[in-house]
C-alpha cells in the first residue's frame, strides 16, 4: 500500500532571498550551450506516424548513449545545461515527447504508458541498443515506466524530481498557473516575450513556482524554458500524470538509478524522493539544498558532476544507503 505523501511546503523564493543564494545556484555549466549551433544536431524521426523532433550529439563510446526526456510543458531545451558535458562522455539525444516542443501530437490518446513506448520506440528506430534513461518531472514519469516496461533497454536510470507518486489535483493550481503564464508570454511573440523575460518580476512570476531562484538564471536560458510553452500536450499529458499510478511497479525497476532532488521543490515534495528510493532496490538519493524542480537548470554544474560520477560507476558496484545532499 502506498504511504500518504503530503504537497510540498516548500514556499515561494523571493527576489532578495535571491541574492543571498549561494555561488554555485544559476551559474553556467561548461562547456557552454551557446557555443553549440544546435541547428547542426537537430533531427526528425516518425514514432507513431508522427514526427517527433530531437537533438543527437556527441560520439564518446564511454558506455550507452543518454536518452534526455522533458517535463511538462517543456522540450529538449529543458536539457541545455547538461548536454554539451554528457557529450563529451557519450552519445546524447535529447526528444520533444509528441504533443511538445515541435514534436506533433500523437495519434491517439496521450497516456504514460503510451510515452513510455514512445520512448522505446524512438530508441528502436535510431538503432540504439541499451541507453542511459535521465527525466525530470513528468520526464521521471515516463523515464521509469519505459524502465518498467522495456527493462532490457535501460541499463541506467536517472530520476531528477520525478513526478508519479504524489501527484494529486493539489498539484494543479502551481503547474496550470506556470503554465498560463509562460503561454501568455508566448502569445506575445518573440521579441516582446524576450524582452519581458529579462525583467526579474516577470522572469519570477513565469518561473517561481519551478525554479528556486529564476531571477539568478540568465535570461536567455530561462526563455529557452518558456517559449515552448503552450503547446497542445500539455493539458492532456497533466490529465494523464493524475491519472495512472505505478507505485507498485517500481520494485520492478532492477538497473542502477540515481535519484536526484531539491530540496525547495514546490511541484514534487522531497518525500518523494524518499519513496522512490524505498521502493527502487539499490537506488542512491542526491538532494540540493535550496534548490527547486529543475536542478540540472539551477546547478547544472554539480548536477553534471554527480551524473558524469554516476556513469562512470561499475554497474555491479555496491550503491552506499547514506543520502547526499550537495
């Protein structure tokens, strides 16, 4: 039986805790995203009769390529902090789950289940044998029910604030509110949601109630957040999240995973965290302190350190009960 798990407490930043935070929060991970024309990675494929679009990088043969999977609302960009570093290591893609980003919606009805073979069927097409599976948020969701249904395809799994557990029409207000108002600021076009963006007000009504600190994130990486925003798979894929529960599937979950969370997460509480280390044999917890939904965002550095870390562990090595928080 699953144990109750109770809505975040974790309260709204404000702009002056901002200033306080620590060095580390909202810096720029190397190498730099802006370095890279991502027009040269971009690619299509069909899974399901529709086009699903992704980013394909790097070519290290340091192990099995990374799979970087979006939550709600959001697309490959979710990721740019922590692509360029993974790519110097290993193969790295990067999707638009359908409904999302330029991704087309899919055929039928957007459930978990259908993301995960989704998942799988994308690492089918491009011809990838086993992968390393990364999600956030909803992205956990999906990344551990593709674990669950195709185990053989997953040789490693990284949950980073993972949805799933106590997701409840409590979590409807903070997520619909983000979510209202990063297409609002969408329908304004390019050039004036830009510019609105960088003002530290806006950029921490759109942004609060994901990141800790988003006034602290420089702007162009925080409208690579919002602009996809909007888009027609985000109501059905929130219906879908409330819907089903795998919470007693996750014992099933058998490779190598790494939890990693903050601390000050609003969307998912860090309870969470604790469940899915319980049930999950073997998985080892990471939280960041003063820290939001998105930590590969919000210390993309030590996020990067703890994955490269976690990929270079021997599969078979024995996995320390002691919780990290960096």
């Amino acid at each position: 039986m699953a144990p109750t798990i109770l809505p975040s407490r974790a309260a709204p930043a404000s702009i002056a805790a901002a200033r306080r935070a620590d060095r580390d929060y909202g810096g720029t991970a190397q190498p730099d995203w802006r370095d890279i024309d991502w027009r040269e990675h971009l690619r299509s494929v069909e899974i399901g009769g529709r086009a699903v679009n992704y980013v394909d990088i790097g070519s290290g043969a340091a192990g099995p390529p990374i799979v970087f999977v979006h939550g709600l609302g959001g697309a490959w960009q979710n990721w740019l902090e922590n692509i360029p570093r993974a790519a110097e290591e290993r193969r790295v893609l990067a999707l638009d789950l359908p409904g999302f980003g330029r991704s087309e919606m899919p055929r039928g009805e957007i459930t978990v289940p259908g993301y995960g073979r989704s998942v799988e069927e994308f690492c089918e097409q491009l011809g990838l044998d086993q992968v390393v599976l990364v999600g956030n948020s909803m992205g956990g969701f999906v990344a551990a029910e593709t674990t669950i249904q195709f185990p053989s395809r997953v040789e490693r799994l990284v949950l980073v604030s993972a949805a799933g557990l106590s997701i409840t029409n409590l979590m409807r207000r903070p997520v619909q509110t983000w979510g209202r108002v990063a297409a609002a600021l969408g329908s304004y076009g390019a050039a004036n949601t830009r510019a609105a963006i960088t003002r530290p007000v806006i950029r921490q009504l759109s942004l609060g109630f994901v990141m800790r600190h988003p006034t602290r994130l420089r702007a162009d990486l925080c409208w690579e957040q919002v602009h996809a925003a909007g888009t027609p798979g985000f109501r059905p894929a929130l219906d879908a999240l409330l819907d089903y529960d795998f919470h007693h599937r996750l014992e099933e979950i058998s490779c190598p995973t790494l939890i990693v969370w903050g601390t000050e997460d609003m969307l998912v509480p860090v309870a969470d965290a604790d469940e899915f280390e319980r049930m999950i044999r073997g998985a080892r917890k990471i939280l960041m302190k003063d820290t939001g939904h998105v930590p590969m965002l919000e210390r993309p550095a030590k996020f990067n350190e703890c994955l490269i870390e976690f990929l270079a562990e021997p599969r078979d090595a024995p996995r320390s009960e002691a919780e990290a928080t960096v």
